[in-house]
C-alpha cells in the first residue's frame, strides 16, 4: 500500500495516462489516477466512468433513507455530532416510534431504509435492532443496518430477523489517526472494526457497505486504503454485493474541524476512480453534499442515493425533539431530486425488488 502509494507521488503524466487506458487499475495505476497528473486527466477518467456506469447500470439511481434509532452513544468521536460529552437531547426511538418514522418514509416512496443508530449497548442492545427490523421490514422490503460493529452471531441474529445490509465506515485506515479521533467507548477498536464486515458477511448479509470519513486523513492514502479493503470484501464475501462511500466531514455539534479538506475535485476524481477500479461496486452519494454537486456527480458513477434525510431520531414524524448527528447540505424533498434526476434522463427507483407472493408468482 505504502509502495503505491509513493509510486502515485511520483507519477507522471505518461503514468497517468497509461493507467487512465489500462482496463481495471491496480493498487498502483489506481495510485496514479489519484496523483496530481491524474487531475488533468480528469475529464478523459470522467467519460470512461459514465460510459462504465451506464453500460453496466443503466441510467436509474436506488433511492434511500436512513432512519435514526438512537443518539444515546458511550462513545466519544472528535467529528461527531452525538460524541458523549456534548450536551445535546438524546432519545432512543421506542418500537411505536420507529413504526411511525418507517410509515412516514414509505409514504414518501421509499422501500430501501437504512437503520442508523450511535452505540450505546445499553439502548441499543442485539435484541432492540432485531425488534427494529422486524417492524422496518412491515412496511420496507429492503432494510440495512449503520451502527456498532457486530459479532457474527450478532449479524446471524440481524439476519434472521430481515437484515439486508450492513454498512460500516472504517472513518480512517491510519491506526495512529483513528485513535486521535476515537477517544472512548466501543467504537476505540480499530481492527474489531476492521474486520466486522467480513464478519457480516459470513453471517449471510448480502449488502455490505464500506467507507472512509473524508477529511480525517490524507485522501490519496484513505482512497487506496479503501480499494484494497473493498476488493478483498470481494474475494473473501463473494455472495455479498459490495458498496462504497465517500462521506466528507459536515457541519455537527462540536465544531470539528477537518485536517484533511477534500475539495469537490479531489472528490470526482476519488469517484470516478472507484468506478474504474470497481466496475460491478454501488456507489452511494448522501444529502451530506449540495444538490449542484450531487446533480453533476450522479452521471460518474453513483448508483445508490439518499433523499429528505433526517440525522436525528424521530426527525421525520417529530423533527426539533432530539439532537442532529451532523448538519446535512441537500434538503430537497424526495420529489424534488426524483424531478431533477428526470431532468438529466435518470429513473429514480424507490424500491428494485420485492419477493413475490407464490400465489402471484405464476401469473
Ligand atoms: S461516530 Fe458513532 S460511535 Fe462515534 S460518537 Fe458518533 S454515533 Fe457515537
């Protein structure tokens, strides 16, 4: 990893345009593309990226929502909005609640909810993520999970109750910087994180989510960092359908501040990258970014997006009663990015599959 990517550091405009022409990039042509002589390459990366994702997508984005269980954490993370000390109101969402959030998103069209929940074993124990999926699952085909690291029989027990996906961001591949950044609770172990979605996807989970938090570290070692950990997803999880994302660091309670700012076209060329290193990958794009920069980022790539998102428990039914995870950027309404995605030629699909019945199954 190190070796690519001093190889990048010193890639030249020749290296680059070799790696922009050789199919699938390695560690190292990938090194190149995100070099400095790969940003002027960037509008030839840019073309082959739309060409890759349409041929091998089509021309529809899977719309989703997260859906906030809990802000109660035992945690403390420098960048985040529900760190333990900071005075916030917290609350974890009761059954009843949860059944009101999830009518509410799929009143508004969705059928992909992402359960999204701080850590805090005491509120948020195996048992209420389970009940929480079971009550999702009443009204969403598709249900994924974004809270603590799990064990495998953790995830077997997710499983069972209707998971379909896990995603969990790694925040930073640097162990020096992640434990800066990770002071206390749970979430301070590097490697029980590390390792957990292969862990969900011995499990059976069939949609497993990786990521890196923008901003934390330097952004060429976080993009390779998270390659290298996406295709080995890919080998060691074959039955598993890999996803990436490429959160930067918003706005939140706390006031951090990013080291490590990634511009908007430092983080095209990170996404057409992933596109050409990981042709079959979804790539994911939250409200966390503007809807100018989502609307021109949605042809290079993105697969997966979110719409009308709420970062605070019980922000859809009763917004104002607890506190945000992080300020988000776009804040149209699900109709509004569906209209905008139509206006560029785009389907937005709230819901791409359901189990049929097997009384309707022959008709
Ligand atoms: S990042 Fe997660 S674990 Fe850390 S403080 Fe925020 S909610 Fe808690």
């Amino acid at each position: 990893m190190r070796a690519a990517l001093e190889s990048g550091a010193s890639a030249d405009a020749q290296a680059a345009q070799a790696a922009v022409s050789g199919g699938v990039p390695s560690l190292e042509a990938a090194a190149a593309l995100l070099s400095p002589a790969g940003s002027d390459m960037l509008e030839d990366l840019a073309q082959i990226a739309h060409r890759m994702t349409v041929a091998r997508f089509g021309k529809t984005i899977a719309m989703y929502a997260p859906l906030y269980l809990s802000n109660q954490c035992a945690c403390t993370c420098t960048y985040c909005g529900f760190s333990m000390g900071l005075n916030i109101r917290r609350k974890t969402l009761t059954r009843d609640e949860i059944s009101r959030e999830a009518v509410t998103l799929a009143e508004r069209g969705f059928r992909n909810i992402l359960l999204v929940s701080a850590e805090h074993p005491k509120y948020v124990n195996v048992d209420y993520v389970c009940r929480s999926i079971e009550e999702v699952k009443k009204v969403s085909p598709y249900v994924g999970l974004e809270i603590a690291a799990a064990d495998e029989e953790q995830y077997r027990a997710y499983v069972a109750s209707g998971c379909d996906g896990v995603v969990l961001y790694q925040e930073t591949y640097d162990p020096a910087i992640y434990a800066r950044h990770h002071l206390g609770g749970p979430k301070k172990k590097y490697h029980w994180r590390l390792d957990a979605l292969e862990r969900a996807g011995a499990a059976g989970v069939r949609h497993l989510g990786v990521g890196a938090l923008l901003g934390l570290a330097d952004w060429r070692f976080e993009a390779l960092a998270l390659l290298w950990h996406a295709r080995y997803l890919e080998r060691r999880c074959w039955r598993s359908q890999i996803n990436v994302s490429f959160p930067r660091i918003n706005p939140a309670a706390g006031g951090f501040v990013a080291d490590h700012p990634v511009d908007d076209r430092q983080l095209v060329q990170l996404l057409c990258l992933f596109r050409l290193a990981l042709p079959t990958a979804g790539i994911a794009l939250s409200t966390r970014e503007t809807p100018q920069l989502r609307d021109r980022l949605v042809p290079l790539g993105i697969t997966h997006m979110s719409a009308g998102s709420s970062t605070e428990p019980g922000g859809y039914g009763a917004p104002g009663s607890a506190g945000k995870q992080f300020e988000l950027e776009d804040t149209r309404t699900p109709a509004e990015v569906k209209a905008a995605l139509e206006r560029m030629g785009y389907d937005a699909v709230f819901k791409d599959w359901e189990v049929m019945p097997a009384a309707s199954a022959s008709t």
